[in-house]
C-alpha cells in the first residue's frame, strides 16, 4: 500500500482529516502522521529557522523535518493548510521546498476549507499514487504497436492514434455525451489510417470521464489527467530527460505540474473562479465577435495597459470589457488585457506555489492562444515557452504512450 505522509496544520482537529482518509484510501493508498515528540518538535523548528507562532504550524515543520531526515517514511507527502490562514500558506510553501529540496518524494500542496469534501481531492491523491505505484510505467520513453489515447475532458473530447512511437492520427469535439463524443473524436483518428477499433493493441483513457469511458471500452490504462498530461507533455516537448514544468490552463481548471525525468514529482491544480480559465477568453472571443483562433493573434496586436480589466469574477470581468469597448477602446486592448488577467491569476493562484524549471511547456487547448502564451512568458519575466505540436490533445497523446506494452487486447480476441 502506498503511504501518503500528511504534513498539515489543524485537519486532524477538524472534519477534513477523514475526507483527506477517505480520499486516499479510494485509491488504494494510506494516510499517515509523522510520530514525534515535544523535544523533536523544538529541534527541528530551530533547524528549519521559519518563524511561526502557530504550535500547530509548528508542529507541521517538525513533521516535514522527520521525512527529510529519514525519521518518517514516506512514498509521497500531502501537504494542507486552511486557506483562510495567511501564516499557513507562508509555511506551506516553505515545507513544500524544503521537502522537494532535500527528497525525490512526489508532493501535493492543498489549502482546505471546513466544507472540504474527498472527492475534491481525489485527483490529486489519485496522482499522487499513481506517480508512486506506476513509476515504471511513467518511465516509459517510447510508444510501441499500435494504440489509442482518449481524453474526456470538461470541455472538449480528444483521441489520438499513435504507431511506434508516432501519432499517425488525431481528433477532437466538443464534450456532450461522453461516448458519442468519444466516438466522433475516435472516427476523425483513425479516418486515413487503414485501421479501426479491431486493431488496437491497447486503450489509455484520462480526463473528467475516464472512469465511464474505461468501464465502457474495457481500456488497459484508466489514469487521472496530472501524470498522464504530464508525460504527453514532456514526450511531445522532447523533454523526457531532466526538469522542466508543464502548464495547462483548461476550460474549467488549471494544472501546474514540476516534472523531473519524465516522472512528476509537484502538482498544483484548480482556481478560485472560472475568471482564470480558458472559458473566460471564450467568453471574451464571443463578446468580441471573433472566433476563439483569432483571439490570440488580435491579443498580440493590443496593450493590456489600454484596457481596464479589475476583476477576476468571470462576469464582472467580462463587464470590464464592456465597459473598456464602450469607452472607445479597440478590440485588441480588450483581448490582451483578456489574456493577460488569466495569465496573472494563473500566477497569482498557482504558479507562485510552485518552483518554475524551465523549460515551461504550455498544454491544452489554450496553449493555442498566442496572446495568452505571450502574457505568461511575460508575467514570468520573458522566459521561453515550448508549445509542443499536438499540444491540445496532450492527455490523449500521454494516454496513448503510457498503455504502450501493457495491452492484451490482441491476445484476447
């Protein structure tokens, strides 16, 4: 069983810890706590040399301490804070590098609320045990045979075709009804092929409808979309050897995701409001009467600074916009300042918690945005951004590479 080591402040006097329990245990894994004593917690906050008031917070470095030292034994570490704490965050950002520093253990980092319920975290415990339990699968460099990738995501469906280590076919639509959208995406892959569904050697599924999509096509690989993104990311990027970080803003969340020899080892995913997603520059596309293709190009053309854009809400942002076209400003200022509002919440909310290793590899759908891609290499200080070709069906890539050799679908007929 996996041990997923909790270094939190407050959960274990709270109704969480049993959420955080129970959304370990769904996946096969195990929460435990670091045992220390009174004098070690002293010693190991003096080592740290963090100031916080809060016993409990020190008690959480205290514990992050007994994993580096090899005291507590550990295959990933879960790492939780209340979200109304400002003390808290500080020191959650710390552990977090202190751990990752100093150990090669996978690490999640989670601000939680009193209505904090497990299956919001089942994503991110999922992962965890995954990147523990299947290493040697998130190992694997190349694709063999003939398999398919299918990512059901919030917004759209993708399906990508890959043959020995190549994607020979790819396809994408709208997500409605998980299999008839699986389905279009299917046909559009293998359409030029020569091959259909018979002739698969093995299927990956990822994304919000993996679990209905793997029960109904009975596929090898059924695996949450922050390793399996992840993976795509770095193969497709040419990256697979040494560090690098992958950032996928989606349609309904964000992923941040530290990768080091192709196997992650920092998640951080979510966002406090749809305000700094990829539905909000659809929102900002339609507003603006041109197609979502074009937002990017437009956003190049404009300055965010033109625009006046105060909001991260995704309706009063969207006001601003009104507001900004209304007073006479151009439409290229208000897609700018669109791209540039979700490129700062992205850092605001998640990019700050994590450690950025270049290269900075840009995924999704919205990676196709180039206004969007130019503000977060902006907001980071100008650094390079890979946007890898197939970067929109990234899952589908990933999920096609990982069930590469673990299929028996042929033996089975």
């Amino acid at each position: 069983m996996v041990k997923i080591t909790l270094v939190s402040c407050g959960t274990e006097y709270s109704g969480i810890q049993k959420e955080i329990e129970k959304a370990a245990n769904t996946f096969g894994a195990e929460i435990v706590l670091p045992e220390i004593d009174l004098d070690y917690i002293n010693e190991a906050y003096e080592k740290f040399g963090f100031s916080a008031r809060s016993s409990s917070l020190k008690l959480m470095i205290a514990r992050a301490m007994s994993i580096v030292e090899g005291k507590t034994k550990a295959d990933a570490v879960f790492i939780a804070t209340c979200f109304r704490c400002a003390e808290g965050a500080l020191v959650r950002n710390e552990v977090r590098k202190f751990i990752q520093k100093n150990t090669r253990i996978p690490v999640v980092t989670y601000s939680f609320t009193e209505r904090t319920k497990a299956d919001e975290l089942f994503i991110r415990m999922e992962a965890l045990a995954t990147t523990v339990a299947r290493r040697n699968i998130l190992a694997r460099e190349k694709q063999e045979g003939l398999t398919l990738g299918l990512d059901s995501g919030s917004t759209t469906t993708k399906a990508v075709l890959m043959e020995n280590d190549c994607v020979i076919g790819a396809g994408w639509t709208a997500t409605k009804d998980i299999m008839e959208s699986v389905e279009i995406a299917s046909k559009d892959a293998f359409e030029g092929t020569g091959y259909t569904m018979g002739d698969v050697d093995g299927i990956g599924a990822t994304g919000y409808g993996r679990l209905n999509l793997g029960k109904q096509l009975k596929a090898e690989l059924v695996q949450e979309e922050l390793s399996v993104n992840a993976k795509g990311a770095v193969y497709l990027a040419g990256h697979q050897k040494g560090e690098a970080t992958v950032l996928d803003i989606g349609g309904m969340d964000n992923k941040v995701i530290t990768v080091n020899n192709g196997i992650p080892d920092n998640f951080t995913m979510g966002g406090i409001c749809a305000g700094a997603s990829g539905r909000f520059l659809d929102m900002t596309a339609r507003r603006l009467d041109v197609d979502i293709t074009e937002l990017g190009p437009l956003a190049l053309k404009g300055d965010y600074k033109k625009a006046i854009l105060n909001s991260y809400c995704i309706v009063f942002g969207i006001q601003d916009l009104v507001t900004t076209l209304a007073a006479g400003g151009s439409k290229a200022d208000a897609a700018a300042a669109a791209c540039h509002s979700v490129a700062e919440q992205v850092y605001e909310q998640q990019l700050q918690e994590i450690d950025v290793r270049e290269p900075l590899i840009q995924v999704g759908g919205t990676s196709l945005i180039s206004g969007l891609v130019e503000a977060v290499s902006d907001i980071l200080g100008g650094i390079d951004i890979i946007v890898p070709e197939y970067s929109q069906h990234i899952g589908a890539v990933g999920a096609a590479l990982l069930v590469s050799g673990m299929g028996t679908r042929q033996e089975d007929k």
